[in-house]
C-alpha cells in the first residue's frame, strides 16, 4: 500500500495466479475491485499508515482480513523487491498461513488510544526541547541541574549567564516553546483523563501500586481488550518483558534412545519486537515500587535476598506488575495485596 497506489495479487485455492492488478488507494476503487471477484475472499496486508482504514473498510466485506507483521516477514526482503513481487509474496504466504497479525477490531477505545497518542506526541515534545536547553548551557560549562532550569521564577538567572547574544535569543525562543507545550501538555493530560473515565477498566487498573491515570489510561488504550492474549506470557512478549532464548541439538541417542538434553538454554535477552509505550508502563511502575513502601517492594526485596542482581529483580518485579494486570483485568476484580503470591513471574 502506497499514498497513490495498491498493488494487488490474487491466488486461488491451488495456488494459482489469477489475477495482478494496481488500484488507487481510495475506498471506491479497492470496492469496484472485491466486486469482481468470486468466492470466499482472505486478504492480507502489512501493518502501515493505512492498514487501520482499511481494515475498516474490509472487515465486514469479506471472509477474514490479515493485517501482518512486516518485521516477521523474511520472505518478502529475500530476492528481487517490487510492489508487484512482494504482493505475490504476502498472497502465498497468506494461503500457508505463515503470516504473524496484528491485532486490529477494538473500536470502543479508540478515542481513548488517540488522546493518549497526543499526550505522549507533546510529552516527547517537551523533553525535546528541555533537552535543547540543557545542551545550551552545557556548550558554555555552565553547570546546571535539578528542575530550577526551566521554571519561570529562575529562568532570568539563568539567561544572564549567557554572554552571547545569537545564544542567548536562542534560549528565549526554546523557553517560549516550552511554555506552549507545557500548556499543551496539562490540556492532552486533562482531556486523556476525562476520557479514560468513561472506561471502568481504567479504575480498576489504578488500583495497582504504581499504575496512576495516565500510565492506567494508556495501558487500556494500547491493550483494548485482554482477551487477545491467551496467557501473561503472551502479554509480557506485547510488553517487550518476554525472554528470547536459544537452543540446538536438544536431544540425544542414550542406549538405543533419544532423549532431552539437560543442557541449560541459552537467554538472549529480551525480545525486541514490542509495543514501546507498555513496556515503559510497567518499568516505571516497577521503578517506582522498588524504591517505596508496599506489597511491591516487599516481592522486590524478596528477590534481592534471593541473590537476584537489582536490574534482574526489577523485570521479575515488571513482569508480575504486568501478569496481575491482566488477571484483575480478565476477571473484572481490583487488586487485592492478600492474593499477591510469593512465586517470581
């Protein structure tokens, strides 16, 4: 899928190509197009800028809509690229069902989910430009910390610090700038925190230590539903929490016998293919209940006298954080200290 352009392969059930066409990315073509074929339909596409219109669109047209992960599909980066080979190579690997979906058909928080895009849009703004000024006064060894940088009340004393003019302009225009996204920022906040209550999972989710309205807000608008998940190793995998481990030559012949190897597999580390905002959820959740008082830091410190290195013990703190918010979610409860197991996640 192009701005301009689809570009279209068609197989039918053995295998055969029947048809390659190239379409205009508008609703009324793509329709004119489905018109005309017969048959049970299955279409596949990556996810991409348009791949939530047109599921929409799709969705209720045809038998089953496939919106694939293109980070999974090494078969389309092997050999000659075009958009005409790589959509004879989304058919066939749809047709051997080999393709990994994104999930796509959760419309009741989606208000919700754009209203926390912009809260973190104007956030990352922000940091940007705190950023910018920081690096002024580093240019000039000008020591600085703590939040006095920013604030109003101290600004004019840092700005007499700097002797040059083209600099010193320079600094007036970012801290303008920050005060408009300052500004910009409480209002998405506030606007993200009428929305998420009109959804009761969100004051479920705040029950959780550590999970406040905005980190609540954002993790059911990313989420939308828990049912999508089967198990929280499922979920910690969405959440960039899961293991990536390695193995070969797992079995071996004794007596006559094949049987497992007792070798350890090898952990590779976490794995990368995520969902960025939820990962960050739960390690600032983590973060935050590994340094005060609670339940939480009491199963963090636990694993501490375990032996645990502290970086090892804050993702098992992560991780069980996450796996009680999918349960409490599924099972419609708020969270309740006296359940919290002992065991690691």
């Amino acid at each position: 899928m192009h701005q301009a352009s689809i570009s279209v392969a068609v197989l039918d059930e053995s295998g055969k190509l029947v048809m390659q066409s190239v379409v205009a990315t508008r609703a009324a073509a793509i329709l004119e197009l489905l018109e005309g074929l017969r048959g049970t339909l299955h279409i596949t596409f990556e996810e991409g800028t348009y791949s939530a219109w047109l599921h929409d669109l799709l969705v209720q047209r045809v038998s089953q809509v496939v919106v694939c992960n293109p980070r999974k599909n090494a078969l389309l980066k092997a050999g000659n690229k075009s958009d005409r080979i790589d959509a004879l190579k989304l058919a066939e690997l749809l047709r051997g069902g080999m393709l990994s979906p994104v999930y796509h058909g959760e419309n009741s928080t989606r208000t919700l989910q754009e209203l926390g895009r912009s809260y973190r849009t104007v956030t990352g703004d922000a940091v940007r430009v705190m950023s910018r000024l920081k690096a002024i006064y580093r240019s000039q060894a000008i020591a600085y910390g703590g939040k006095k940088l920013y604030t109003q009340r101290h600004r004019q004393e840092w700005l007499k610090q700097l002797k040059q003019p083209g600099l010193l302009r320079r600094a007036e225009r970012l801290y303008e700038e920050l005060d408009l996204l300052q500004q910009l920022r409480r209002q998405t906040r506030q606007e993200l925190m009428v929305e998420s209550q009109k959804h009761p999972v969100c004051e479920r989710l705040r029950t959780i230590p550590y999970l406040g309205p905005v980190r609540a807000a954002v993790l059911a608008a990313r989420v939308q539903t828990p049912h999508r998940f089967r198990s929280k190793r499922q979920f910690w995998a969405y959440c960039g929490l899961g293991l990536e481990t390695r193995s070969s030559a797992d079995y071996q012949q004794i007596e006559g016998r094949l049987k497992r190897s007792r070798k350890k597999v090898l952990i590779r580390g976490l794995n990368v293919d995520h969902n960025h905002d939820l990962k960050n959820v739960f390690k600032g959740a983590a973060m935050s209940a590994s340094i005060f008082p609670g339940p939480l830091q009491e199963f963090y410190q636990e694993r501490l006298n375990s032996g645990i290195k502290p970086e090892m013990a804050r993702l098992t703190l992560a991780r069980k954080i996450a796996a009680i918010a999918l349960t409490i979610w599924k099972k419609g409860e708020s969270f309740d200290p006296s359940k919290l197991k002992a065991q690691a996640a």
